[in-house]
C-alpha cells in the first residue's frame, strides 16, 4: 500500500503561494516556499515508503486561480528540467 501525502496550496498574506505537504501517515507537516523545495522534500519523505507514494492536491478558498496556475507552470518547468537533466523527480 502506498503512503499519502497530501499537498495543499495556501497564500501568504503578501500574496506569495507555498505548498503544505503532509505525511499522513508519517504525522509530518512541513511548508514549502517553491517547488523546489516541495520536490526535494517529497524524495526525502519518499524515501522512507521505498517511493510508493500518492501525492493528493487541494487548495485553500482564498488562493487565487493565477496563484494555482503559477504554481502548476513553476511545476511543469521543474519537470522539463529534471527530464532535460536525466535526473528523477
């Protein structure tokens, strides 16, 4: 069985995003401020459950569709520059 995490994306009151991520079933909750952070965090966290994981997404009522859409860009260019790199995500 696969470990869930789940990955909520909140706003600042700056309006900046971050991504929560939570282990359900590790009971750890850590906040990440770029995908970066988010994806070297998922690996770590990963790591433990031999990689078997479901990421689950939901964000807060006051993030911003601009917010959601910046966030699945910044993703999808973190994506294309590991698959450039050969390296896993």
């Amino acid at each position: 069985m696969s470990a869930i995490f789940e990955s909520v994306i909140k706003t600042l009151p700056n309006g900046r995003w971050y991504i929560e991520l939570r282990d359900i079933e590790g009971d750890r909750e850590a906040e990440c401020l770029s995908v970066e952070d988010f994806a070297k965090l998922l690996e770590e966290w990963g790591a433990d459950y031999g990689h078997d994981v479901n990421v689950t997404w939901s964000q807060e009522d006051n993030v911003s569709e601009l917010q959601v859409h910046e966030v699945r860009m910044e993703m999808m260019a973190y994506e294309q520059k590991m698959n450039e790199e050969g390296g896993d995500l």
